[in-house]
C-alpha cells in the first residue's frame, strides 16, 4: 500500500508541475488548448473558453498541450513569454518544496517565524547545492542512475520511517524535479530555453527544432530504460 502511496504522491508532484507551465501559459496570454489531470483514456472533461479540462484515467500527473498548430507558431512567440512557460514548471515544484520544507520544520521545532519563512529558504538553497553535486557525480559515474522503479521503492521505505522521513522524501522529489527540468538539454524544460534562446539569434535553427528536440526525447528514454534496469537488478 504504502508503494501505492507514493506513486501516487510523486503523480501529484508531477502534476503541480505541469499546472505550473498552464498557468504560466494563461498568465502570458498563450492559449491552452488541453490542460488533462493524469494519462490516457478520458473518463469526464468540461469546457471553459478555449481550454478543454480532462480528468484521464491513469492519476499520474498530468499533461500541457498549448493551442499552438505548427513549431512556427510556437516560435513566433515572445521569447519571454516562452520562457516564462517553460519556467513555470520548476518555479511550481520550488514553491512547493518551500512549503514542505516549512511543514517539515513545524513539525520538528514547533510554529514561528524562522521556521515558517526563514529556514525553508536556506534549506532549499543548500538542498539545490547537494542536488547539482549530485547530477554531476551522475555524469561521471552512471551506474548511481535511478529511475522511478528506484524512487518508488525508497519512497515506500520512507513512508514506513514516518511523518518526518515521509516529508523529507517528497522534498527531495519536488525539487528534484525543478531542478533537473532547468538542465540545458532536450526535451526538459531547461533544453527548451536553450533552443529558444538559440533561435532568438540564429533563426535559421528553427528547421533543426524538432530533430533537436525528437533525438532528446531518444536520449531520455534510453536514460531511463538504462536507470530502470539497474533499479531492477539492484531490488533482485
């Protein structure tokens, strides 16, 4: 159950994110065409202006799509207001990581000030460190990959260890999750401002959009693949 628990939490957490790139969208005035709660087959949806809302099928996370028809299109906009979109995925799981951070301190040391508003930015700002020694230590040595098959296991784990260990646990996903997003590499969040900003000086790169951004999607999923056969041989 408590597996069960997590993933459905961490689905939450990917979630905050994907509602944090739709409301940067409607903030910048980028029409949504699509804004789904969870993958796959749809089970109720309503209509408000031009967005369809989807609750899906499977609860894990959810999905973005823009009104936008062609790549043209996309990169005829702004490029501020496409960043603010791309960035408004991490700044959603960063904002939440703050507030979990404050729960955690409640928690431990009881309500003030410090704990509420002080201490969750210092905690974030040396978890963003441990985060960034960690990605680069991952280059160097692959085999400390994980994927989700890992997380979950930990999570469940953590779960058990109670209230304290649960909380510190979906910190470190949250902000796991704005962090590696920002990495300058295609498809993340961070890649997709890069090739923006690329284009924004080079506009001949547009023809090399969407092969940039399909083979980042292969790289990914071979990452992926990689981290969860290594997930599985650790747990067997």
């Amino acid at each position: 159950m408590q597996y069960v628990l997590t993933t459905l939490i961490i689905g939450l957490l990917i979630l905050v994110h994907e509602a944090g790139h739709f409301l940067a969208a409607r903030l910048v005035g980028v029409p949504v065409l699509r804004f789904s709660v969870g993958f796959g087959p749809r089970l109720i949806s309503w209509r408000r202006g031009t967005t369809e809302y989807r609750l899906s099928a499977i609860p894990l996370g959810g999905y973005v799509i823009p009104e936008i028809g062609k790549v043209e299109d996309y990169l005829g906009i702004a490029l501020r207001r496409r960043w603010a979109i791309s960035l408004g995925g991490p700044l959603a799981n960063l904002l939440v990581t703050l507030l979990l951070f404050a729960a955690l301190n409640v928690a431990a040391g009881g309500l003030c000030i410090y704990n509420v508003l002080v201490a969750p930015w210092l905690e974030l700002t040396g978890l963003v460190g441990q985060i960034g020694h960690a990605l680069v230590a991952a280059f160097a040595s692959p085999g400390q990959l994980s994927s989700v098959v890992g997380v979950v296991a930990f999570g469940g784990r953590s779960l058990n260890d109670g209230l304290v260990s649960a909380l510190s646990f979906f910190i470190l996903i949250s902000a796991n999750l704005a962090i590696v997003n920002l990495l300058p590499l295609p498809p993340l969040d961070g890649g997709k401002m890069l090739v923006d900003l690329l284009h924004r000086f080079v506009p001949r790169f547009a023809r090399a959009y969407v092969p940039v951004m399909a083979c980042g999607w292969i790289l990914l999923i071979g990452v992926l693949a990689y981290a969860t056969v290594l997930d599985l041989a650790r747990l067997v």
